[in-house]
C-alpha cells in the first residue's frame, strides 16, 4: 500500500514542472563542456585539498587561486546558473512534499481510526 502510494507521488514529482526543469538544466549544464571541464577541475581541486589537508598540510596559494578563478568563470555562466535556478526550486518543491509527509504522519498518527485506502 504504502509503496504503490510511494510510486504514484514519485512519478507526479517526475511529471512536476521543477523536475522537467531541473533535468533540461542539467542536459544543457552536461553538453556545455567548457563549463564541464571546470566543473572537472575544481572537483579535482577539492578533492586534492581534502587530502592534503587531512595529511596535515595547507593547499597551496596556486590551488586556491586556480579554484578562485574557475568559480569566478562557472559562476557567470549562464547554463550554471540556470541550473541553481532549477536545482533549488526543485528542492523547494522537496522541502514541501517533505512537509505534507510529515503533516499526513501527525494526523495519522493522531487519528483512531485506521485507514487502507
């Protein structure tokens, strides 16, 4: 019951318009690959600082102003930004979904009577 209710309310989030937006922001984010490749790279950045500094060492001067620079250069660009645009209004439309769960969880908990339906 519950999961056939679970498939239904997932695949009206999938039919949502925030959903078909997020992932024609992401298809268009994916072929930009300019804006890949710098993606690329600052995750690389990261991770290579994480290391570092879980070694005990401090990431260089070069890797923080490389990271500066490709954040300044992504965050411009148009395809990025549109999809934060998408990305945070779908999880607006989560945060929602997540809050009418919890009310549905309250009332029924709250109720005597026990439904199936």
């Amino acid at each position: 019951m519950i999961d056939a209710k679970a498939k239904e309310l997932g695949r009206l989030i999938g039919q949502s318009e925030p959903y078909k937006a997020l992932k024609r922001s992401n298809d268009g984010l994916g072929a930009d690959k300019e804006t890949v490749t710098m993606l690329r790279r600052m995750e690389e950045l990261r991770n290579n600082a994480q290391a570092m500094i879980e070694g005990g060492q401090e990431p260089t001067a070069e890797m923080e102003r490389e990271m500066d620079e490709l954040l300044a250069r992504v965050q411009v660009s148009p395809v990025y930004q549109q999809a934060v645009a998408a990305q945070e209004n779908f999880d607006k439309l989560m945060m929602q979904v997540n809050n009418w769960i919890a009310e549905g969880i309250k009332s029924g908990a709250a109720s005597p009577i026990i439904t199936l339906s």
